[in-house]
C-alpha cells in the first residue's frame, strides 16, 4: 500500500474500530455490525425484462465505516454536525492535517 493510501485509511480505519459497536464476520459474527456481500440481494439485471430473473447485486459502490446506536427520549437533529460526532472528529482531524480532502460521509438515521 503507497504511503498516501495508508495514510488515508488511517482515519477510516479509527471510525471502523472505535464506537459502541464493533465490525464483525457477516458469517459468523455476534453482538456487532456487518456489511454482507452484495450477491446475497438479487437485483433486476439488463435481461430483467425478458427472462423475469433477477441477478446477484454484485459488489457494492460504497462500504460501511462504523455504526452508532443512539437512543433518546427527545428527537435528535443534525448528528454530523455535533462536535461528539466520532466520524465527523476522525474526518476533521485528518483534513487539518492535509489528508483526506476528497472524503465523502453519507448517514442514514433509522
């Protein structure tokens, strides 16, 4: 791996390893989160339309960094936008220091 790219999972990795959840086996793992391969979901593929079968999905565009389980009795609002935010801290961190200008965070609240 080139010093730029090690560099720069530096940061993903700190959010993959930390919080109150940890990555594990989507196989054989417990009391944690998962990313399961992409040809477990069957998609429609180009030759949906004619011969009614979906596909494997394949490899997905984008992978998880981490999980959060947040639990509160008032609605919580703009969660990147908190300073407590462990992905925003680790992302912030490494673009002060010049590395990981080009990163992209998407958050879905459940």
């Amino acid at each position: 791996m080139s010093r730029g790219k090690k560099v720069q999972a530096d940061w993903k990795e700190q959010v993959r390893k930390s919080g109150p959840l940890r990555e594990v086996s989507p196989d054989t793992g417990v009391n944690g989160w998962s990313s399961p391969s992409g040809d477990v979901f069957s998609v429609r593929g180009a030759e949906y339309f004619s011969m009614k079968q979906k596909v494997p999905a394949g490899e997905s565009l984008m992978k998880p960094l981490g999980m959060d389980w947040l639990r509160s009795s008032a609605k919580l609002d703009h969660l990147l936008a908190r300073r407590d935010n462990r992905t925003m801290a680790a992302l912030r961190r490494a673009q002060g220091e010049g590395r990981a200008l080009k990163a992209f965070v998407f958050a879905v609240n459940l």
